[in-house]
C-alpha cells in the first residue's frame, strides 16, 4: 500500500504543483460543488418522497398536484447541475491528460532516454504508456476522487436522516432487555462491510489481469503497425502466412486475457449483482415491523428505503468502483514503471569533453546485456579530417559511430569528442511527416528557404521534386532507398554540421552515385570532419585516414 501511494503522489505532483495547479483545483472544486448540490436535492427528494407517499395513501389530489409540479422543479436544477458537474469533469481530465501527456513525451524525449530505452528493450510498448495509459490513469483518478468527496457528503447527510427515521429499538435476549439506536445505519453499515470483504476476496484477480490486457492490446497493434510499415518487404518475401501466424499468437494472448478477465468479472459478477439486489429489499425488511404496526407510515417507509438506499450507496463506493480500482493501478503501475526507467536512462547522458581533434583512449564498448564488442580502441582523427573505419560486419562499427553521436553508453574509458555540431546519417534515414520542405530540414524545420532546398535538391540528384516542396506525401514510401539516402545528403548540406558521420550512408547508391555525393559534401563543407563506415573500396581515395577496427576486436567478435 505505502508503494502504491508513493507511485500514485509521484504521478500526480508534476501537474497539480505546477503552475496549472490552482485552475486544475478551481476546476475540481466547481464539480465536487455540483456534486455536493446533487446530494442536497436528493436530501429535499427525501422529504419530498414521505410526503408524496403519504399523499398517495389519503388520495389527497391537490397535494399530489402541487408536489408532481415541485418534483419537476428539482428535476430541471437537477438536469442542469448533473450536466455542469460532468462538464467541469471533463475539463479537468483534459486539461491533466495534456499536462501530462506533455511531461511524460518531454522527459522520454528528453536526453535520448527513447533511444536508450528502445535498445534495451526492457519497457514494452511505450506509445500505448502515452496515449493509453496516461487517460486511463488521469480519468480513473478524477473519476474516483470526485466520487469518493460527494459520497463522503452523501453519507453524512443521509446517514443523520436514517438514524432519525430508525428511532430505538427494545427487544429482550437471553432474558435481558436490549436498546438499539439508529438500528438501520448499523443493519446498512454491517451489510456493506460484509460486501466489501467478499468483493475484494472475489476480486482481486482483476489488477494483473488488467495489467496484462492492456500488454497484450499493446503489443498486438504495434505488431499490425509494424506489418502496415513493412507491407511491400512482407510481399516481397511472401510472407504473409508466417506474419498471419504470428498475429494469430499475438491475438490468442488478448483471447486468453479476456477469458480470464470473464471468468474473473463473472465470479465477482455473481456476488455484486446478488448483493445490490438483495439491499433494494433490506430497509423494506428492517422497518416492516414499525409499518405494520403503524407506527409508520407508507410515506415514511419510502423515507426510510430512500435514505438507506443512498447510506447503503456510499458505504458501497468501495465495492461500486472496485473495477475501476484494479484499472487505475494497473495503468499508475505501467506509468510508474515508464517513468522510472526513463529516470534511469537520463542519468546515464554525461558530458564529454571537447577539443581540437577526436580523440579515443582505450575505449571499450559493449551491449546493453553488457557483451563485449570493440575494446581498448586507440585512434585520433584531426578536425577537418576524412576518415574511413572497416572491418568485419558484427564487429561493432555502428556502435562506436553512435557513441561518437552520443547516443551509446555502454562504454567504458576516455574520449574526446570535437567542437561544434555532430550528425549521423545511417543506412536507412528518418523521413517523418510533413512537407518535402521539412523533411529536408528535418529537425529544424524553419532551417532554409525555397530557393536554397531547391538548389539542394538539384545537387543531389532530386530535382524532379524541387517544385514540390509543400506537398505531404508518406515518404517513407514515396522515396526508394537510393533516393532516402539522396534525402540525408541534402539534409547534411542544409544542416552544416562540423562533424559527419557515415553509417554506410551510401549503400543503396551506385559507386558512381556515391562518389558525387561524397565529393559535392567536400565541396560545400570543405572544414567539416567526415568519419565513414562504408564497404565500398570504391571510394577510399576520398579519405585521408583509413582505420582497420579488426585490431580492437573482442574475444566474442
């Protein structure tokens, strides 16, 4: 329980401390207000039901007129405040879910903690964290503090009217004489605390189980992203019989979810529903005895039932909500979890230090399980140098260029990075959304006017599209995977960074194709430092150092 409060403080400080805290509170006073205005009208319906029954049992017709016209009074206000309570709701749950939303994508993006992550792959599915879990937490949360404030006012309200309406009660037992007050807040109070017991014994299956189902949902629309973004490779191969099989796993995993979570819901089921019915009948039962010896009228039998009904409802918030409880802990210990890793993965970014050349001093690197790749590498590249590393595939020559970008930190030893800007462009490009425009100035995307992308395109041999730079097209798919590469060229012209690095940047381009590419980056940043992993021996004139990483090779390698 002490674990589940901290993560649930953790989640909720960001935004209700921050500085949209006071509207975020102003919000959540209005709807406990029309909350707290709803249990008044219900106190006025009280009374009004004893008088209406009561009218009821003498035919008094013109009592019954005038109260059917007060009733329709209390229903228009009760309209117009149960809508306006909802409304605030809904405003406060947005307003959070977007101030959250916002901090969660903040702090994932921040510091490259996404990419670390997603190498580790030890948090699944992280969009569904975001999208999903983020309005499940947020909505559950208000949804149940709301609640839980006007069923407190409910309850001290109609539990003051039921212990008036019981009076006291005489009986003998065992020969002594017994004297209950308030009998029926105690017949409720012991009912619903039975209820609750048995509700969370039934019950408590449903927090893993909906843990699960949400993993499981997850996963199974990532897969069918992941075949949507992969639909011509599948074709290509002929894939869609094992792909079929493997969604058909995926699904079985939500069949079998849901099988549990019916199985469980149905045994909670049995109970709830036999429970909810059974207290519709309890006040009727417990003050049958004062009506048939009139010292109660029909009136205040229905006083009586209504005022029960509304103890016996707040005493069963518990039970009420119990689903929405296990719901909310699931996605709070999902979100958890996320945040957390994301803690970790940040404090790994450290500061590198800078100078004249790029420096490694017995620089190790390993996997994230923490097998063994490059070890003990020794080199030195001058600024304004071209530099081309080889060697073996597996070896580990994209980790040491992503460690170089700063983007790996599982090393061990010293380096030194060069001053000014570094870009890595790899074999295969982000294109993202948007307009040619901003994927060629992609992240920045204010970075360069038409005139100049234009030009850009036409040195890079993509001409055919310099007039069609506001166009919004998927191009992932429009582009080949030459003209991707094409794309990351014209995005390192328009960037000038000081420092290039070449992940096999030209693999899907002729040597031809790749030379004029290379020789137009020598030409328009003649100072920037060009570091290469390329197996195309073609262009090793174009380098001024040559680096055979076989040396550093582990054991493992």
């Amino acid at each position: 329980m002490k674990k589940i409060a901290a993560q649930f403080v953790d989640l909720c400080r960001p935004f209700w401390r921050g500085k949209q805290g006071l509207l975020a509170l102003l919000l959540l006073v209005a709807a406990i207000s029309m909350g707290w205005t709803i249990v008044y009208l219900n106190v006025l319906l009280n009374d009004w039901s004893k008088t209406f029954y009561d009218a009821l049992g003498t035919f008094d017709s013109s009592l019954l007129l005038s109260l059917m016209k007060e009733y329709g009074i209390y229903i228009l206000i009760y309209i117009v405040v149960f809508v306006h309570q909802d409304w605030f709701t809904r405003w406060l749950i947005i307003r959070w879910r977007s101030a959250m939303t916002e901090e969660l994508v903040n702090s994932w993006l921040a510091k490259r903690a996404f990419y670390r992550m997603s190498i580790v792959g030890k948090i699944d599915n992280p969009d569904q964290r975001i999208a999903e879990d983020i309005g499940l937490f947020v909505d559950k949360t208000v949804s149940l503090v709301a609640s839980f404030l006007v069923v407190t006012a409910q309850l001290s309200s109609f539990v003051i009217i039921l212990w008036e309406l019981s009076g006291v009660q005489r009986f003998t037992l065992f020969g002594e004489e017994w004297v209950i007050k308030g009998y029926l807040v105690w017949a409720v109070i012991i009912y619903t605390v039975f209820g609750t017991l048995i509700t969370h014994l039934i019950g408590k299956r449903l927090h893993g189980i909906n843990y699960e189902k949400q993993r499981a949902e997850a996963n199974f629309r990532a897969s069918l992203l992941r075949k949507h973004d992969n639909a011509e490779q599948i074709a290509l191969y002929g894939g869609e019989q094992q792909e079929k099989s493997h969604l058909k796993r995926q699904f079985s995993a939500i069949v079998s979810n849901w099988w549990r979570s019916m199985n469980a819901e149905r045994n909670l089921g049995f109970f709830t529903t036999g429970y909810m019915r059974i207290s519709l009948i309890v006040p009727i039962f417990a003050a049958l005895p004062a009506f048939l010896s009139k010292t109660v009228t029909l009136g205040g039998l229905m006083q009586i039932r209504g005022a029960f009904a509304q103890v016996h409802g707040a005493l069963s918030w518990f039970i009420r909500m119990y689903r929405e409880f296990m719901e909310l802990s699931a996605s709070m210990e999902r979100l958890s979890q996320f945040k957390q890793e994301i803690k970790r993965h940040q404090s790994e970014d450290e500061v590198v230090p800078v100078g004249e050349r790029l420096q490694l001093d017995q620089l190790s690197f390993t996997t994230p399980q923490g097998s063994p790749l490059l070890q003990k590498v020794d080199l030195s590249c001058e600024a304004g140098s071209w530099s081309k590393f080889s060697g073996r595939s597996g070896l580990g020559k994209s980790t040491l260029l992503r460690t170089l970008s700063g983007l790996w930190p599982y090393y061990d030893g010293r380096w030194q990075s060069l001053e000014g800007r570094s870009l890595l462009l790899p074999q295969q490009s982000y294109l993202g959304q948007g307009t040619l425009a901003e994927i060629l100035c992609y992240p920045h995307p204010a970075l360069a006017d038409s005139d100049m992308l234009r030009q850009t395109l036409d040195s890079v041999g993509l001409g055919a599209w310099r007039d069609r730079l506001d166009e919004q097209l998927n191009w992932d798919r429009v582009f080949s995977g030459g003209e991707r590469q094409r794309v990351a060229f014209a995005r390192a012209l328009i960037a000038k960074p000081d420092t290039l690095y070449l992940d096999e940047a030209t693999s899907n381009l002729d040597h031809d194709a790749a030379r004029q590419l290379l020789a137009l980056v020598k030409l328009a940043l003649p100072a920037c430092t060009v570091v290469a992993i390329t197996h195309q021996t073609e262009l090793d004139d174009l380098f001024t150092h040559r680096y055979d990483l076989t040396d550093f090779a582990s054991q493992r390698s």
